[in-house]
C-alpha cells in the first residue's frame, strides 16, 4: 500500500511503570514495546512510518537506527494525542494518501486487523475511520457516540462524559485510519477546551461531522488486541497473550511444545519441525533451532544457532553459540561465544567459555572448563579439566585434571597439543610450550619445555616409602 503511512505515537514517559527507562522500550517478548505496533504497521503494508518521541527519544532513536522506513519527529512538549500527530505533519508533508495512527504502548494489535480496518476504510468512502470494542467495564476509555445512521460523531473522554455516556461500552481504542489531508488540517484546529487542558485528537471526529464527512468504526471483537500497557502488570499481560501467540505459530508449524504456559520464546527465534521442547525453555534473542531437535526442561539459549537433531538437557544455558548437527549438551552445562561441529558431546556440568571451537566427534566431559580453544576432531576431555588458550589437534585424549597453565602473572601464552597425543592424569602444562604428535605425557607430570613428536614426557619426583613410620609416630 503506497499510499499508505502510519504514525506512530511513543512520546509518553509512563510514569505508572515507576521506572528509569520510557514506557515504550520496555521489553516484550524480545523486543521494545514500541517495536510491536511498528511491526505491525510495516506488515499491514506502510510505506513509511513517522515515530513521534519525547521522553529518552535517542534512546528510542538509537534502537532504530538504520530502519530506513522510520523516519522521528520530536514532541518536544507532551500536549495531548492531537498535539502528537501534528508534530508528525513536517515528517509527512506532501503526503495525500491514507495514514494509520496507533500508540506505542498498544503493542497486541495484530497486522490482520489492521489491513481489514484500512480495506473497511475504503470501502465506506471514509475520511476517518476509529477502531473500536466492546468492554464491560469500560472505565478509563473515551466512548463511542454514534448518530441514527450508525456513523462516529463523537468519542466523549471519560473525565468529559455524562452518566448517560458513560454507560455505553463500545470504547475508543485510540487507533485510527485518515486521509492525510483532512487529518494534518484538523489537527491544527484542534483546541484545548476540556479537563485535561490537552489537544485531544479525538476531537477531529466532531469536525468530520461538522464538515459532513464520514466517520466510520471498525470494531475488533477481540478486545486484548487493543490492552493498552500502562504499568507492570499489564505489561505481564501482554507478555503472556504475545507467547501464547508465538507458541501457537511455532506448533502449527511442526514443532512439540510440552506446555506452551511455561515455555518462553521470544520473538524471532525460529525452530524448526519435529523439534520437541519441554517446559520452562527460555529461547531468546536471534536463536534457531533445527529439525529434530530435543531441547529438555530449564535449558536457557540466547542468540545461538543448533544444527538438526541437537539434543540440550535439563538446565543447560547456551548464549551465542554455533552448534552443528546432532550435538548433545549435557545437564547443567554453560556456553557462551562458542563453536561446536557435528556429533560433539558436552558435559554434564561443563564449562565452555567465549572463544571455544571444538570440530566433529569431540567430546567435554563434567567438570570440563575451556576458553580460547580448538580442538581437533575425535578429542576428548573427559572430565575435571582445565584448557585455555590452547591448540589441540585430532584425537587427542586429556586425562583427567589436566590444567594448561596459561598465565604467568603479567601476560596469557598458549599450549600447543599436536594430533594422536595420549596426556595421562593429573598433568599440567606451563605455557608456552608444543607437545608433537603421536607423545605420551605420562601421569603426574608438570611439562615445562617442548615435548618431540612419538615421544614420552615424564616429571615426578622420585617416590620415597619410610618402612614403619606410620607406627613410630604413632608411638
């Protein structure tokens, strides 16, 4: 739709959050509050968008930054919803198609109902047309007054309206479709007579009348679309309805979730069929799931991408990782900036830090700790182990309790573990130093200097046994 704009009204601070940061960039389900009715006017087919910003507006700015179809205009002054939209006429001079008006803090209307009250728009012959429901208790809401052929002529404020209007339940939900020209005329003529002292934009209705053009309402049966968030709790709300949302599209696309109530996934994640996840998941920021994938009770991944058939265990926490195909990550295993290939098994209870690469069929054990490494494919950790700042070629096996010693007080140096290295338990190795392919570090030992490939490192002090002396002390 060329001809159509919308302007978006996020000026507001929202002081019933009682909060340091704008009602409007709250977060919900992934992303800014604001960042719903915007989404929302981009699908219903704007071809621009005008947000108009007052409290924190390079906050708001900032967030947007490089969304070419958003253009901000500034409410320097916060005077009313008439006032808001004229601020918004500069961004949108020369403009004489239709442009849609919706609030920052309504962020549940759906792009459906916004397409079908434009097309209702047209097909009335309208100048505006006002989206409307039904409320039983409607305390709070401008109401609707229609005249005898079911037009709009009026939305009365609750602080306004008699005792007579007050009783009609058909409410405002502050979101309109206008020609252009008739709207940014009418918003210069708006007045303050009333309560509040504030440029109401309901007002526009009356002079729709006055000049007799139409002024149709598109009612939504479903009044939750138009909740607005005015504090905590309806911001829980309205996290609650925008999972049920994304948890809906994601079954009827092919994926098992166990129970969508306590499952929690957050706008733009993808998963894909088949795939099976099971209560109390957090799946956040730019996260895909492949096919056939399992991921189990509490695990938590954030902006991370698992290949088909990966399987994530109970308690498991993965942020900004690359997982190949069929990976299983452990109970109580934590990754973050990490790289793993195909048919890698982590953990139960590892540890791998930013920096971590490790190539198909590798396997970390519990208690496994790793930063800063590659390890070849085929290699293995298996348990109580610490690798940082290390080059670890194929098959190469670490025994258990082995440290690579990578700090010296002042500065990190990097241990080189070549391919088809054997390293025994209890071993530890003071970088920098190169241990060549195909050695053995036996048991016990503390390496300090380079190991020559097909070679065997031994350390220890010698082993010396007192006959009696458990007994002597004794006595």
């Amino acid at each position: 739709m060329a001809d159509l704009a919308a302007i978006i009204l996020a000026a507001g601070k929202g002081t019933r959050m009682k909060s340091d940061l704008v009602k409007v960039m709250h977060p919900l389900a992934g992303s800014p509050m604001v960042a719903w009715p915007i989404d929302a006017a981009r699908e219903a087919g704007t071809s621009h968008i005008v947000t108009v910003v007052g409290h924190q507006a390079e906050k708001i700015r900032d967030h947007f930054a490089g969304q070419d179809d958003i253009t901000f205009a500034l409410q320097g002054e916060q005077l009313g919803t008439g006032h808001a939209v004229a601020s918004a006429a500069d961004a949108l001079a020369g403009f004489t198609g239709k442009v849609l008006i919706l609030c920052g803090d309504v962020p549940l209307i759906r792009p459906e109902s916004l397409r079908s009250m434009v097309e209702a728009h047209d097909a009335t012959g309208a100048t505006l047309t006002i989206l409307t429901t039904r409320l039983a208790n409607p305390f709070g809401y401008g109401r609707i007054v229609r005249g005898y052929d079911g037009r709009v002529i009026r939305i009365v404020e609750e602080k306004d309206a008699s005792s007579e209007i007050r009783s009609c339940t058909e409410v405002n939900a502050g979101i309109y479709c206008a020609d252009a020209d008739f709207l940014f005329d009418a918003v210069r003529r708006i007045g303050n007579d009333n309560a509040q002292g504030e440029y109401y934009l309901t007002d526009i209705v009356i002079m729709a009348a006055e000049r007799g053009l139409r002024c149709s309402a598109f009612p939504v049966a479903n009044a939750m679309e138009v909740m607005g968030v005015n504090d905590r709790v309806h911001l829980a709300a309205a996290g609650a309805v925008t999972r049920h949302r994304i948890n809906e599209a994601l079954m009827l696309d092919g994926v098992t979730i166990i129970d969508p109530a306590t499952t929690y996934i957050d706008r733009g994640v993808t998963v894909g069929r088949d795939t099976t996840i099971h209560p109390g998941v957090h799946l956040s920021g730019r996260t895909e799931i492949g096919e056939g994938c399992t991921i189990e009770q509490g695990a938590v991944i954030k902006g991370s991408t698992l290949g088909d058939g990966c399987v994530v265990e109970p308690g498991a926490v993965i942020r900004s990782c690359r997982l190949g195909s069929r990976v299983a990550v452990k109970a109580g295993t934590v990754m973050e900036d990490a790289t793993i290939h195909d048919h890698t098994a982590i953990g139960p209870m590892a540890h791998l830090r930013p920096g971590t690469e490790l190539m198909a069929h590798v396997k970390i054990g519990n208690f496994v700790e790793t930063k800063k490494i590659t390890m070849g494919e085929g290699s293995k950790a298996s348990h109580l182990t610490y690798l940082g700042d290390a080059s670890i070629g194929s098959n190469v096996n670490v025994g258990c309790g082995t440290i690579t010693c990578n700090y010296d007080g002042v500065r990190k140096h990097r241990t080189v573990i070549e391919d088809d290295v054997f390293v025994g338990s209890d071993v530890q190795f003071v970088a920098p130093v190169t241990i060549g392919r195909n050695s053995l570090i036996a048991a016990g030992t503390t390496v300090t200097q380079d190991v020559p490939p097909d070679s065997l490192a031994i350390a220890r002090a010698p082993q010396v046994n007192k006959d009696g002396w458990k007994l002597k002390k004794r006595d």
